[in-house]
C-alpha cells in the first residue's frame, strides 16, 4: 500500500519509536514524585522540553505538554474568552483546521469573525491590517499550513499586524512542524501542535505560551502539573518520542528544494493523465509533501476515487468532508471559491520524508489507471 495521507497521520517513526520504547524502560515513574525515579523522569521530560523549545525558539518554561493540538486549542480559545473583554470577539482565517473553528465558537458563541483567503487559499493580509485598525478583538488566529491544500500562510506577517495592535496571535502549526523550520514561531503569542503528523506517538502535543503576557488558564483541573497549566500525569515517553521525532525531521531539512522539484514533476505529470485537472493552491507557497487537487468530472467521482485508489493500493484522502447528506462540503474548499458540486471530488495526497519519487511516480501511474478504467465506465453509461 503506498501511504499518502500524513497530512491526517504519519508513521511512527524509526527515531520516535526508538526513544519512546527507551523511555518506557528508563523512566517508568511519575514525574512528580520526589524519589530519585521520579526525578529521572522529570529530567527526561525537561530535556524534551528543552529540545522541543529549541526548535520553536521559545522559552523552555513557556512549552506545556498537552495530548495534541484539539486539547491545546480548546485550552487557548478558553483561555482568550476569560481575559477578553465584554463583547470582544475573536478573528479566524476562514480555512482554519475544525479544532480551532468549534474551540472558538464554544468559547466565544457568536463572536467569531472568518477573515477571507484569496482563490488560491492565502489570508487577505490588507483585510486583517485595515481590520485592526479599526477595531481590536481579543485575539486573532491564522494557522502557519493548511490541513488540506497545503497552502502556507503568511504567519510572519499577521504576528508582526497583531504585535504592532496589542493584540494576542494564536497560531496552528500542526502541519508545519517537523516539515519546515520553525524557529520564528517561538514569538507567536500562542501556537501549537500535535507530534502524530511529522513521526511522534498519536497523543502528544505542545501548546507554547512563551510570548504570552497572560498566565495561562488550565482547561484540565487538578494536579499542579505543567507549573498549573494543564493538569494530569504527564506523558514522559511521548514528550521524548516527540523531541526525537522533531531532531530527525530537522536533520531532512536540506532536502526540501528537492522534495518541492518532486512535487513539481507529480503535479506536471498528473495534468497530463488527468486532463483538465486542477492543482489547487498553484502559484502559491505550499508544503512540499502535499498535493490537493480536483479531478475531471465523472458520475459519482468523489466516492469512486477514494474507493478506487484504495483498490489500487493508494491510501489517499478526500479533500472534503464526506458527502452522505449529513456533512457540508469543506469550509476551506468554499472559501477558496470551490463550488459545493466540484469540492465533493477534491483529493488530497501527502507523503512524508520516507516518500521517495518512486513512490510519487508510482501513485501518479496508479492514479492514471483509475481514471482510465472510470473514464472507461463513464464512457459505456453514456453510450
């Protein structure tokens, strides 16, 4: 099976499962015991800390363990609610991942303004610098990658809009951490991730609060854990799989150019097996593991193309959500302009640093064979 969906879920990897499986041997004790055990795992989960800090280019004390980037997204939208002020709402990228979406919509109800991407699925920058301007909301989130296309936005420069408002930025890096470096992202007021995309174990997360002026209010309850910020036992093995797993991906680094010259190559040579098709977010900067696109039309497509690359041995993904008439086409297709009618065939393909071009090439050749057996069979229904 080729694998080309980490984009929802990435392999463990090799690095990752090494120290994990180290750590469980090693530190087996809870990190807030007093005995020598305990200590050792607190070490440990310090020194993750501090690797992972690294990285982002935070402060060490400002990086809390969290199980994922959904619980650190309920626990920053909880959080802004209780310091906004009376009637302030929050502003959002209308192609923000779902945990953001409903976080800020429980914690603000109806005080959640979507800020509008361009065709190719990039926030209006001038739309948010005349926004704040005018007026101040008590926070402002734009992820640095999107989930779906790919596409990254310009967090940089929102950081720079909201810093120079007084207002906090929150950012989403999920799909950016472990693909591009992120040392900048230490000076985001708010940004999170989860460690399952770029090889860390499913249920490791971080959530840093280093450039915040606000001392962060726990969404769990309970123990002192995190200096207050997050109660419950913390996931030692997982916080050090995690640093692993990030250390490994930063070593890969150098090989991005190459890895955007393959995608290059796969978008070229899937427009000649599928005429007609569209890449979507071209001409845009987008990770170079991703690759969202909307095949020609056929009779029933979205359902056959999944189905039948699956049967092809290609795990792929839809790039909408499911079309059983319970579900509503993407929001972020929608706000790129995509008609509800042609969102409901859009597919995702998003390797990892272990997916060479033969892999790319192969599932492109797969991808043709599809389309010609279904181009086939639309061909004979209409006979």
């Amino acid at each position: 099976m080729l694998y080309f969906d980490h984009n929802a879920s990435g392999p463990l990897s090799p690095a990752a499962r090494e120290a994990w499986l180290d750590a469980q041997e090693r530190f087996p004790a809870n990190p807030s015991s007093l005995h020598r055990p305990g200590q050792r795992a607190e070490a440990a989960l310090d020194a993750a800390r501090a690797s992972v800090a690294s990285h982002l280019g935070c402060r060490e004390a400002g990086l809390v363990w969290t199980s994922g980037a959904t619980e650190a997204a309920g626990a920053v939208f909880g959080h802004l609610a209780q310091q906004a002020e009376p009637g302030a709402g929050v502003w959002l990228s209308a192609v923000e991942h779902p945990c953001v979406l409903e976080s800020a919509e429980r914690a603000f109800g109806g005080r959640v303004r979507r800020l509008p991407v361009s065709v190719g699925g990039v926030l209006d920058l001038g739309v948010l610098e005349v926004a704040l301007a005018a007026e101040r909301p008590a926070a402002v989130a734009v992820m640095a990658a999107s989930n779906e296309t790919g596409v990254l936005q310009p967090w940089e420069a929102v950081q720079a809009l909201c810093r120079r408002a007084g207002v906090p930025f929150v950012c989403d890096a999920t799909q950016w951490i472990g693909r591009l470096p992120a040392g900048g992202m230490g000076g985001c007021d708010f940004v999170f991730g989860s460690g399952h995309k770029c090889g860390a174990p499913v249920g490791t997360g971080f959530l840093s609060v280093g450039a915040s002026p606000f001392r962060l209010r726990p969404l769990l309850c309970g123990g002192p854990q995190e200096d207050g910020r997050r109660a419950g036992t913390q996931n030692v093995a997982g916080a050090v799989a995690f640093a692993a797993a990030l250390a490994d991906c930063a070593g890969r680094f150098a090989g991005i150019p190459e890895r955007l010259e393959w995608r290059g190559r796969f978008e070229e040579g899937l427009c000649r097996v599928l005429p007609g098709a569209r890449i979507l977010g071209s001409g845009e900067e987008r990770l170079w593991n991703t690759v969202a696109f909307l095949p020609p039309a056929l009779a029933d497509c979205r359902q056959r193309w999944v189905v039948r690359l699956d049967a092809a041995g290609v795990a792929a993904s839809s790039g909408s959500a499911c079309a059983s008439g319970k579900e509503q086409p993407s929001h972020v297709l929608e706000a790129m302009g995509v008609p509800a009618g042609d969102a409901d065939r859009v597919l995702r393909l998003s390797g990892g640093w272990e997916t060479g071009w033969t892999e790319w090439e192969e599932v492109g050749r797969r991808i043709g064979g599809v389309y010609a057996r279904l181009g086939g069979l639309e061909a004979l229904k209409q006979a």
